[in-house]
C-alpha cells in the first residue's frame, strides 16, 4: 500500500543527544517533519517513527490498536539509547500521551519530555458510546488539518476506525494513571484554541505528574496541529531550548 505524501518516517544521525518524535491518531510523521528537521540542523539525532496502520489508508488502522503504537516507539527509544547518550521523547496529541508513557515506563532513560497539544481524554459522549458504536459502524468523520494558517494541510485520514478509536480511549485511561511516574524535566505546549483536543488535557498532565522541573507555554495563534501552524516557530526554538537547557546541565554536573 502506498504512503501518504510526506508520511515516510524519518532518521537522522546526529550528535550524541536523540530525540524520538511521536505523531499523533490518523496522522502520520508529515505533522513533526519540519520539527525533525530542525533539531536535525542542530546535530541531534532525530527518530520519527510512522506508527502502525498510518499513512496509508484508514482501513488499515482498523486492524491495529494502542499496543502496536506504543511498540513502535519504545522499540526506537531503545535503539536511540544505544546510540546516544541522553535521549529526549516528544509528540503532538496521542504522540503526547505515547511519550508520557515512554518516560513514565523508562525513567532515567529519558532525560526530558516535550509535548504539543497532548491528549488524555475523549469527548464524554464518544467515550460512552464507543463501546457499543465501533461494533455498528466502522468509522465516523475524521479530525486531520485542524490548522489556523491558510494553506496548510496535514496528512492524514478523513475517516476515524471506531476499534482504532476505542483502543485509544482504553490508552488515555491507561496513561492519565501512569503520570505521576513522570519525574522527568517537562515542557508542555498547548493551544489557546483547539478544535480536537481540549486545554484542559494540558491541565491534567500538567496536574498529574511528580515532575518538579516543568515549563507551560500557551500558543496563542495555532489550533491541534500547531507544529505546522503559526507557533510552529516557538515550538522548534523552546525545544531546543529546553533541550540545550537539560544537556548543558548535565555535562557541568
């Protein structure tokens, strides 16, 4: 089956610093590649997975579930470990929650999360009526390119898989019950405005976790998929940033 435009997952050998770059549901590694490139132009090395059942066509996200997702990047977060020294995990909305997860399940392994619009919850309704609707039909409208700036589209699926979509509900309860297992160093960016994923999603990460080192920064000009929208600018540079910020310490320690 072939990839969606700019769906093709992306690696870059870099310095001795990674970073794993998580997507988000129904999108695919277009949303994070300017990003990838980025803190590629810095020297890091740069992972950006495509996970399981994306990129391709809404059927085959269907036959897969949060399992799958969750292997995917904590197979590439093993493999930056063994090439690098310290490696950070970050993502935009379910790519959120998979990196929280990463961090919550690693420990020291990971030296510092970033997330962009991070999902943990669904709208109470979907979320009542998944059980029961994914068994009647097989997928509803979808929820790609919800982007303030004119003329940017991003990759993904116009449908959402109903057995998809409930197995990422039983994730997001899984994950909001593992964030206090997230010590690490946290940079949290969210949407003033967000047409997929509430606010109030920042707040409960923001809530949750035993961080003590954490950064919230609210973008006031990007809907869900701000990393190809007006803040995308602001998201690259406090990343690196933050990423500067946490290495730089560690090495005059």
């Amino acid at each position: 089956m072939p990839l969606l435009p700019g769906s093709e997952p992306m690696f870059h050998e870099g310095g001795r610093t990674g970073v794993l770059l998580c997507h988000g549901f129904t999108g695919s590694p277009q949303s994070l590649r300017p990003w990838a490139r980025h803190l590629a132009e810095q020297g890091l090395t740069v992972s950006l997975p495509l996970l399981p059942g994306h990129g391709t066509r809404w059927q085959d996200l269907q036959h897969t579930g949060w399992q799958d997702w969750y292997a995917t990047v904590d197979r590439e977060l093993r493999l930056l470990t063994e090439r690098c020294d310290r490696v950070f995990v970050a993502g935009l909305s379910m790519g959120g929650a998979l990196a929280l997860r990463l961090a919550a399940r690693h420990g020291d392994t990971v030296s510092g999360v970033v997330v962009v619009n991070p999902g943990m919850t669904m709208k109470p309704l979907d979320s009542l009526v998944l059980p029961v609707a994914r068994h009647l039909k097989a997928s509803t409208r979808g929820i790609v390119s919800d982007i303030a700036k004119e003329g940017v589209e991003e990759s993904g699926y116009q449908r959402v898989p109903l057995h998809a979509a409930y197995s990422l509900r039983n994730f997001f309860t899984l994950v909001r019950g593992e964030l206090p297992q997230v010590t690490q160093p946290l940079l949290v960016l969210h949407s003033r405005v967000d047409h997929v994923v509430p606010p109030s999603d920042s707040a409960i990460v923001l809530n949750k976790v035993s961080s003590t080192d954490v950064t919230e920064t609210v973008l006031e000009d990007s809907y869900h998929v701000a990393t190809l929208d007006h803040d995308a600018e602001r998201i690259f540079a406090d990343s690196c940033g933050f990423i500067t910020r946490l290495t730089t310490r560690k090495i005059s320690t």
